[in-house]
C-alpha cells in the first residue's frame, strides 16, 4: 500500500528530501507520490509537518 499525500499539503517539500526512493515530486498544488516507486517506509509521513500523509 503505497502512502498519499492529501489536500492538507501545505507545500513545504520536506516529504521530498526524506524519500529515499524519489517517489515524491511536485504537483500543481500539493506534493505527489508516485506509487510505483514508494517502498512504503513512512519515512515522509513521520516528516510531514501538516500530517497530510497517510497510507493509502
């Protein structure tokens, strides 16, 4: 199950630089996971300042 970043996103890119897989990346107005390249770690949910991030 790969984690989904919600509309909650304030945009800061901290999830960004925590992924070790670069599965994050920038959409139009909140950050976006690719679920083909999220290992599901979690490491970008424990970072996320706006708790926008939660498993699928």
């Amino acid at each position: 199950m790969a984690y989904v970043i919600s509309d909650d996103c304030i945009m800061c890119g901290t999830c960004e630089g925590e992924c070790p897989a670069g599965a994050i990346s920038a959409g139009d107005d909140k950050y976006v996971i690719d679920p083909d390249l999220c290992m599901d770690c979690g490491s970008c949910a424990g970072a996320c300042p706006a708790g926008a991030i939660e498993q699928e």
